[in-house]
C-alpha cells in the first residue's frame, strides 16, 4: 500500500460555495462530475462526497493539494455501470501514475445530510 487518506466535510460548506457562483464548481469539479451530481436527488451531498474524495486522494498521496500541482477537477470521480465510485486521474494529473508507481486507487464514498466522507486507498 502507498497511501490512505480519509476526508469528512460538511455538505453545508459544499453548498454554500457552489451557490455563491463565482466559479468553485467548475474549479473543483470536472464536466462529467457537475452532470452527475446535478441529476441527483441530494446534490450538494454529492458534490461534498466528490470534494471529501478529492481531498483524501491527496492525502493518501502524501502531497496535499498545495504540493501536488493538480487541479481538484483533474481528479474525478466517476461510478462504474453498478454505481461503484472510481477516480480517475485526467489532464496533469494523470502523469501521477507512472510518477508515483500508482497500480490501483480504491475510493469509498458516503454521506447524510449534513456530512460526507470518503476514504481513499493507493496501491
């Protein structure tokens, strides 16, 4: 194992930067992920859950995001055809692959109301 990292966020905060729209979703969010989360029933828990994702992803890293030189977009997180999340490295950040020797990440989401986390694990 190369990492692990887990994030806890409050969906309050999420929603909150989202509907002052000066552009924190498209910052953090990649296209396909903002179609995702705006199909859903609850999806301001999805947008934290994503966010809480992007954040323990770079713990797991051991960079945090200041270190990392990687937009939070370039990480996304996209459900398999069973609903299972995965994330899937694009733009720069996809060169943290061979970089970093990443053979596998595994990403576990949840969320309530009021909070969401995630759990992220590299191998």
């Amino acid at each position: 194992m190369k990492g692990i990292g887990t994030d806890i966020v409050e969906v309050d905060r999420i929603t909150a930067k989202i509907e002052k729209g000066q552009g924190f979703r498209e910052l953090v969010f990649s296209p396909l992920e903002i179609a995702y989360c705006e199909k859903q029933a609850g999806k301001y828990e999805s947008y934290a859950a994503r966010f809480a994702a992007k954040e323990a992803f770079l713990k797991a890293l051991g960079t945090g995001w200041a270190g990392s030189g990687i937009g939070f977009n370039e990480i996304e997180i996209r459900n398999d055809e069973a609903g299972k999340p995965e994330i899937h490295l694009v733009g720069k950040a996809r060169s943290l692959l061979s970089q970093y020797r990443i053979a596998s990440i595994f990403v576990s989401l949840s969320h309530v109301k009021s909070v969401a986390m995630a759990t992220v694990v590299i191998l």
